[in-house]
C-alpha cells in the first residue's frame, strides 16, 4: 500500500516534533523530509527519538528551512509548525503546488482585519483565507478535498469544544463570556528566553499576555460561528508542567440551562465522536488527556452562571494529533488512523 | 523581656506547622505548647525543625489535642490550626479564659444561617459570630483588643486584596463577578487521600468543588462590606505545586474604569501597608511571594472587563503569616514583627 | 487474524494499566478480561482510557482479583502485575492450565533461598523456580515456547543492561560494584500511604531501603551469569516525578577498560537490538526513554572507575513494555510489535 | 549598635540574591552596596524582595561589576558570588583594603597546580591560596581575623560533612570512595541556555560533567586533612528541582565499621554544632533542610560497604548561609546569627 509522503516544516519545535513522530508511526503516512535550521543535517529519526523501520528507506536527514519548497516534489502533504508570518508565505506556495497542506500557525485561522493587531502583521495572502477550513472537525466538520487546513490553537481547540455546544443550543448569553486558561510550557513553543528558564517556571503560576493574547480572537471567531453577539475575555496562565491546557469558561445561563441540561448538551454534542467525551467538570483533568489526542469536557450551572471546563494535550489535540485527524479527513481515512495508539502519560 | 506564651493547637497540619515556626522565631512570642494526636510525646522542636534556642527552657513536647484546655493556664494566646468543627467548640472556651485567639478555621467567619449549607453544620456559638473580627486588616482594620480574630481563607485573602478596592472605588460592576482561583496542595491541609497522591496530582490540573466551594460565601461577604449587590461565582483548582494561591477575578466595568485607574486604585490601597504590593498584573506571580507574608495584587481593564489578580502563599498570608499579623495588631506591635525576615524560596 | 487472549491480573496497579493499555493497542493482542477488587463491574476501557474499538466485542468489565483462575479458559495469556506472594501462588496455576505466563513481581527471580530475607517469606513453589526465564531478552535470549517468564525488576533492567556487557567482556572488577538508583514514584507501585502524598514527595529526595532493597539480589544474580566473585552494594532513591529510572553504576577498571573501550562494549552489545542505544554518559536521560520502551546506557572510565549510566521508563522497560517484549517472543513475533509506536513524553 | 556595612558583588545571581537577603535581615549587618551589571541602577530592595526597612536610610541601588572597587570605602565587609576568574582578581584588592571577605567561588579552595584542568586558567593570585581559610566551620574551624574566607562549594559541603568524621576516626578505607551527587538547578548558577530550560529539565535526569567536574578535586582535598591516600570518583546529577543537594557516598568499611558506630561516629561528631543533625540514612531528605541553614547527614553499613548521606540546601549550607556563618565566625558573633529565623519550605 503505498504511503503518503509527508513533509515537516519546523520539525525542531515541540509541535513539529510531536508531528514528525506521529507521521512516522502512522500506517498511512511516512515521512518525505523535515526542515530545521539548527539540526540541518542531522539524523531526524536519531534526533526525534524515531522507530527507524517506520521511515523511508532514504533515511531522511533535516534539511534547512530555506529549502523548504525545493524539496517539493518529495511530497504529498505538507505539515507546517513554522511561526505565523512565515507559514502565511509557505502555504499558497504549497497549496498551489497541489500539496495537502495543514498549517498550525495562525496565518489562517482569523480575518484579514485582525492581523495588524493580533499578530503584529498585514496579511501578505488575504485572498487564501476564506479558501482556509478551520480545522476542528467535531464542531466544524472536515475539510473539503483540496482546502488548506487552518489547525487551530490551543486554547482556542479547548475552549470552542467547551462552550460552542452551549450557544449553539442557546444555553449561554453569548455576552460576557470569560475563559481562563492554563497551559503547559509548551504551548509556547520552544522557548529559550529566560523567562522559560527552569528556574522560573518552576513551582510558578503568571498570568501573562492579559487583554492582548492572539487566541483571543481566534476563539470569539469560533463562537460566532454558533450566535451573534460574543464578547468575549480571554486571559492565559503558564503552569509549571509541560505538555496539557485546560480552559475554565464562564457564561450567563439563559433560561432552561438547568446543571443536568448543560451536561446533557454536551454529552449529545459529542457522543459519536471519537475524541471528545463529556465527563463531570471535577473529573476534566490533564492527567486523563496528556499523551493522547482527547479532549475531555464538562459543564454545570447554578442560577447566576454556566462553567464549562476543557482539557487537552495541547500538542496532540492542541496541534498535531488535531493535524494527523485533519489529515486523516482529507484522505478519507477513519479519524482516528495513527492516533488510537497513543498513551496516557499518567499511570 | 516577657514574652507572650502562645498554644498552637492542631500543630501537626501544614498550617499549624507553619504557626509554629513563626511563633518559635518571633522576638516578642515564645510557644507554650502545641497539640497533636499523632505527635503526642514527641518533641516539638525535633519535630518541626525548629531552632532550639527560640523555644522555653522547658522544651515542650506535643500533648493530645484533647488535652488543650486542661493547659490552658500556661498560654496567654492562642492559635487554633483546627477544623471548623473543632474550632466552634474550643474558640468559646478559650476566649472566656480571657486568652487572645485567632483561629484559623472558617467557624467564625460567616453569618450562622451558612453554616448548614457550606460547612455541614448547625453552629453550635453563633452568640460569638457576631464578636468575631474578621482579621484581614489591609482591609477591615486591627481587631480590637479582646476580640476573637476570624483569621481569613487563603482564597478569601487574595481575592479581596485584589478586588475589594475596586468594588469600594465605584470601578467595577458587583453583579456577575467571577473568581478563578488556583492554588498549591497545601491549600487543602494534610490529605492522606488517593487524590492528593504524588502520582495523581503531578502534573496535572483539575477544578474541585464546582459551586460548592466553603470560601464562596467568605469572599462575598468581604465584598458586601464594600458594595451592595454583589453576585459572585468562584472557582478553585489544584496546582501541582506545594505552597502558592493566585486569585484571577474578572467584573464588569462601571464608567471610567480605565487600564490606567484600576491600576492606580491598587497601588492607593495599598501604599501605607506592609505586606501588600500593587505590581502589574502579569509580573503577580507564585514566586515572588511564596515563602513570604507579601500579597501581590494587579489590575487592568479594557472596554468590557476588569481584570485583578491576587497571590500569595497560602500558608502564610493566607493563614499562619497572617494570625502572626493579628497578633500582633492585638498587642500593638509593629504589624510585621516576626514576618520581615521571611524569605522567598524561588532564587 | 485470530488474536491471542491476555489476562491482565491486577489491573487497577500503575504496570499493571499500562500493560492493559499496550495490549489493547497491540495488532495480535486482545484484553480477554482484567481483575481489580477496587474496580470490579466497572469498564475496562472507560476506566482506562482505552481505545473503545481495539477492545473485543464483549467490552470487558473488571472482575475480582479472587475470580482471576474462574475466568481462565477465556485467555490465552496472563500478564500478572500483582504482589509476589499472590503471583507465587497464581503462576503455577495458569502455567499447569498452559497458559502463556509472564509474571511482572519479583515471585520468579531469585534462588529459593533469597525470599526468607527479601521477600519477607517461604517461597511455595519453589519447584518452578527453575523453570522460570529471566526475561531480559537484550542479555539473556528470548524465552522458551512453554516458559514461564519472570519480567525483571525495574532498578535490575536499568543497571544490568549498564553493567553486564562490561562484566562479561573483563573490562571491570566483579568486586564492590555500587549501583546508585533513582527512581520516580510510580517504580513502588500504587501508595496511599502519607509518605507518597504529593506534599511529601514534590521537591523532595531521599533514599530508601538503605541495604534492604529486594533488586539488590536479583541485579547481583543478573551480574553473576557474566562473572564470579559479584560483590553489590545497590542504594534507591525516591525522584519527585511520576515515570523514569536511572541507575548510575561504579566498578573499579581491569587491564584494557579506557573510556573509549567501554563505550564501545555497550555500543557493540546493543549495535542489533531493537530498544537498547548506547550514547554518551552525558546524555543518557529521563526525558529521552520516558513513554518508550528504550534503554539508553553510556560509559565512560578514567584510572580509577569506570561509571555506567542507565536509563527507562520503570513502567515500560521496567515493568509492561519488556513484558510485551517477552509475550512476542514467546509467539514468535518481532521484538518491537506493539511497542513502536510508542512516543516520548519530553517534547 | 553599629551595622557592618556589606557589599554584595555579584547579586542578581542565585547565591548573590539569597546572599543579599540574609545580610538584609541579619539584626549586625547591613547592605552597603550590591552590584549587578544587568540591574544597574534598580532598587536593590524591590528587585530582590527585601523587607525595605531593613536597608540602609540611603536605600542603596545596583551599581555595575566593574565599579565595585569604586566603592570600597563604603564596605566594611565584601561577600563575593562571583564567577572564579572574576573572584580571583577581586579578592585580593579587598583583602589589601583591609575589608572582610568571603569568596563563594572556587577560585581560592585548591592548590594552584589543580587550576588548569578544573577551572581552566592559570591561577593570578597564588600567593593568597595559603593565606585563604576552606570556610567549613563544623569541619574546619572557625577563620582567624583578617583571614580570606573561602567559601566551601556545594557538594564538597554535603560530602565532606558526612565523610570526613568516618574518615578521620579510620571507619573507612580512604581509596575507592565514590560520591553520588544529585543537586537541583540552583546549584549551576543562574543559566539561561537551552539546557536549563523549563521543558528541558523538568521531569528530567542526567549525570553532567561526568568525571571532569571541579568540585572532585575540592571533595579530595578536604578528605585529605583527614587521612591519606584518599581516592575519589564524584559524579553530578541534575535533579527537576530548584533547592537542595545531596551527596550518597560510598566506602570500603575499615574493622570496627558497624551500622552502629558509623552512626555513633557522625552522631558524636555534630552533637554540638547548630546546623549539622545525623539521622538515620533514610531520614536524609531534601524538605528536611530546603530554605534552612541545616546540614542533614546518616551513615549506615553492612560488611562490604559504608554508606554516607548528606544533605543540604545548595543556596544557603552550600553558599550563602555558610558565608554568613564564616563572617559571623569573622566578627566573633554566635554561628547562628542572622539564620535560626530560617524556616524550611516543606510544609
């Protein structure tokens, strides 16, 4: 059975790492090459840790991020961790290629409007962004055949599981809405600053990027797609862990959003999916997430507000095991190829 | 020099522990004895790593929690690191011996008809309720002499640091305030439970107690004395870290609730005080304060929503650090005495 | 494909759910049923976190460990991660009834004459002592058809695949060998006990077991199969993480062991092998091998001492991955089936 | 009274703040000047915490590195925390000022002949290395007036303290000693590269400076002043921590040697200092002594092996609590001076 050959761009990053890996142990999928500046050269199964029998014969070194697009017709697909203004470049060049193309930055995932602002650019390639699927599949559904896949963010990924059943069945007021978020060091990214020094992070908890954190209108965007009228606060903490995210949202009840009926909304929302599940929101924790591709999610009420919670790996779910499933969608694969496999980290 | 002779009943908790500590290392305190089933015989001084020479002569061992009031006549104060339930019984007996108290318990810190609901029981002295000084004095003022101090909760305490004065200052809307709040283990006293096992909370993050948190009903009734009106929905979570509290509280604006104002409404509260510091809101972080008696509080609003942040460390501001606060108060000492060498633990 | 049936007995332990986990991951294995007292009735794939379709149709419920024999003609092979004296007892038992047998506690390891002082009793079987293989197939081959596999220890993994290649080749002195061990919480199975409360153990280190630790027999038997005259002084250490053990080994040089000839021993012992890489002491690390079935070992020497470091996860190598190594051996099966898929934790 | 006046070169490192803190609320000295070339200019008191009233009226500010000498006149006393090459200038033009001095570096604890191969330069000042005092007090003794203090480093402080006593009353055999260290990331220093981030260490652990790390021949030479022929091989690990070190060390037994007198040897040796408590081997732990001034050590042995634990916290044992306990040594002030208020971190 041949395979598709995927190529990773900005494969030494967390996500692009965690990418590179489950393309290599994925039935469907091998890896056609990796870009890396710093590691250009090098090994990529010796350097990520790889199964060595689940790559190409080639053994595939890492090329320099430069020669991105000169690699090209190595590849099918193209998997892109690469900071936002350089996917925002990378990704027609693909996509006019006639590459599958999923980007997990946010060069795709917001208006034209709201680049100056958010992410501290003019959008070089407006034209492509209603052309671009957001790709969270459960609320969203699949990417048509041939569209570039805008892999959502992390938190966004949570909170839009959490709260969009709830508008969408007009549970919630879609004014006043908080999510509190807590995400892991890798959320942002590799990181070499001294703020992410061990020292730091450790047994810390910050608020950080308060009013101007980039997922902010991401995740109002998603909700709008369900109710008019969001507003919306967002605000970020970075927990001194690695690898998990979870978002506390908060919303005005509307009538009839009695506790036992916001559970039920999200159970129903979910209950064919094979990555989300409704639990209690006492019971939504990282432990029963990190290292796999769920997202666990739980909502109650009393009679002044809703608290929905999600959690998720926010680089499985919150970016490449999210990816693998659009992926997946766009071959008309089962959702979950490539991704059952994967383990809880906590014992 | 006479020294004032302090029980520290309930000593083999985090709390009590701490106490302990802090009363051993005071230049006006000495311990007259502390309680302990599980400690009773052993040496208080082995025990708790305390530095030997700060202690009396007599070198005092643990006796039976039972057996407090049978010593009763050897302390002039007291600190009771108990549960509520315990508390209510013993506050009574050693305020009508004429000792100073301060108890760390919730028994004295709600109206009585909250009891049932947040507590699980009838309160056996509600006679005394109303004699309680509620001992956050940033706030609310010293205790008078004689009273009984409702020493604060560790929610509670950065909660209202961090709002009350924008709540008295007419900035923000008392309706439909949330509170989020995160703090280490140690917040919920010594737990033998699977639940606070090493390999259940490492790691990980979870929401307890959804709408049924006991400190609920604490922070809105600290509001009330500032604002009519309020409506409050707070949240608690576990961090996988030992000793640390942060309050994230969002309300609503009133006009002229600018960035800037919010900012200033802090720092005006809290210039003359000692312990807390108006900062930015994302330089409030756990590692500036745990291992202190400082609180960190910030603020900043934009068009739709306040934001104020709290920290502390939940065993000592938000409980022993600030018994040692009211006790001093009660004795008209300098409101840091025994607190100003405390030093932060993050390098 | 017909699957083999596997009994997992003791389920609800840390090894004893992830061995459930890979099974219901492995292409040629099926969960035939699970025993926990604690969770009998409940659902095996719910509890977890199993991927809900690798499981067979029946979707098995936990049943209790007293019924594990009842249930015996449902399964093929048994995984037993329970209490050594309980394995005693059982293994003989699914062995006369010939099942696959592979025991994951210390039952099987040792001379008849050790468990008095290790173990603490008589053995009661101590007829199939011999007949058990010591499954560490990297040193010691693949099981038999028909064996009973006694799954090493997690300390005696880590240290013999560091040191057995050095002894057999006569580059270090069988004589006061000293094995410093460090391992995270999970190596001493489930606890409740106050010592593995999350407050006792975060930020902290100590060594237990000082002189009396049951691997010190089991990795000194390993040793002596490589060289007589084995003298062992092994020490663990508690971490304050959830997965990971390493061991760091001292032996005195013989004639020949300079640096670069122990590090080549490793590299040429392990140059075939599908889990076990030599590298540099230096980098020989947690975060490399954890959530892998990988060994990593690295030497080095100078005049006096030649060090071997070695790395696993405890639950993986040292526990349930080396266990599914020794069920596809004993079927005849690739080493690494089911386990290659298998990602780091570290990003 | 009469504050000596401190200058603090060296201060926005770990061991310089932690430095800065004990002079600040030490009730003899007080902060004459600190330097920072990063924090040039900045409050000394905010940056670091400091209870304000404590300093000076002049409430001093970071002065650069290159200017300390500037400011001599204004110090009394200089406690440097600087890297060696830096220290190995400074020291003696403050010593030639006449000023007390105590130097937390390495660059004056060896004989010259060890400065090429462990620090790498050729040592500029070998005419003060016999004039400089090897500051472990409870080994050493106290420094004589107008000595240089070199400051012990930190694993040196926890071996020496629980091998020497065993050596110097013949308990053990002086060759083959084996020194197991394991220290948290305070130990290095403040770093700000990739191998100190947070997502890098954390859950982590490797051996670093395998066979070359500096502290050996530290270790060695204080063996030395106990008995000849001393062989050592030292080994560093990295522990997911900030605070605390310990050091598991091993040795041959000598006649005479029983878990007993072993014991009984480290027992009698610290019975009358204020910092160094024996215990059991087991009861050797990081939170015992983390955020403390105290040195915990427990030796044990069986017939083939003496095992000596020691442990300390890096930041205060083992650089800036033992620098102020030598400058107390300096003054003829009591050891604990400024340290029995220490309260450790663990609940």
């Amino acid at each position: 059975m041949t395979k598709l050959r995927v190529a990773i761009i900005g494969a030494s990053g967390y996500a692009g790492g965690v990418a590179a890996r489950l393309v290599a142990t994925h039935e469907r999928l091998v890896i056609a090459f990796a870009t890396s500046d710093k590691l250009a050269g090098e090994s990529v199964a010796v350097h990520l840790g790889l199964p060595r029998a689940r790559l190409t014969a080639a053994q595939p070194q890492f090329v320099p991020n430069a020669a991105a697009l000169d690699h090209a017709d190595a590849c099918d697909a193209v998997l892109l961790a690469t900071a936002a203004d350089v996917s925002m470049r990378l990704v027609p060049e693909f996509a006019t290629r006639g590459k599958q193309v999923v980007d997990l930055s946010g060069a795709f995932r917001l208006d034209m409007r709201a680049y100056p602002r958010w992410y501290g650019f003019d959008h070089a390639a407006p034209g492509w962004l209603d052309r671009a699927h957001y790709g969270l599949p459960e609320l969203f559904g699949p990417p048509a055949p041939g569209a570039v896949v805008a892999n959502p963010g992390c938190y966004p990924t949570a909170a839009l599981l959490a709260l969009a059943p709830l508008l969408r069945e007009r549970l919630v007021d879609p004014r006043g809405i908080v999510v509190d978020g807590k995400s892991g060091v890798t959320g942002a990214g590799r990181q070499s600053g001294d703020a992410y020094a061990f020292a730091e992070v450790h047994d810390d908890l910050r608020a950080y990027k308060v009013f101007t954190h980039q997922h902010t209108p991401e995740i109002e965007r998603g909700l709008l797609r369900m109710a008019s009228g969001v507003e919306l606060t967002f605000t970020a903490h970075l927990l001194p862990i690695n690898r998990g995210l979870m978002t506390t949202c908060y919303a005005r009840p509307l009538p009839g959003a009695s506790a036992k009926r916001v559970a039920e909304c999200l159970a129903d929302a979910y209950a064919k999916t094979e990555f989300v599940r409704a639990v209690a929101p006492e019971q939504v924790s990282l432990k029963r997430v990190v290292g796999t591709n769920f997202a666990h999610v739980g909502a109650s009420a009393d009679a002044g507000m809703v608290i929905a919670i999600g959690a998720i790996d926010n680089l499985l779910k919150g970016a490449a095991g999210q990816a693998v499933q659009n992926l997946n969608a766009m071959n008309g694969w089962h959702d979950a190829m490539g991704l059952e496999h994967l383990q809880r980290v906590s014992p």
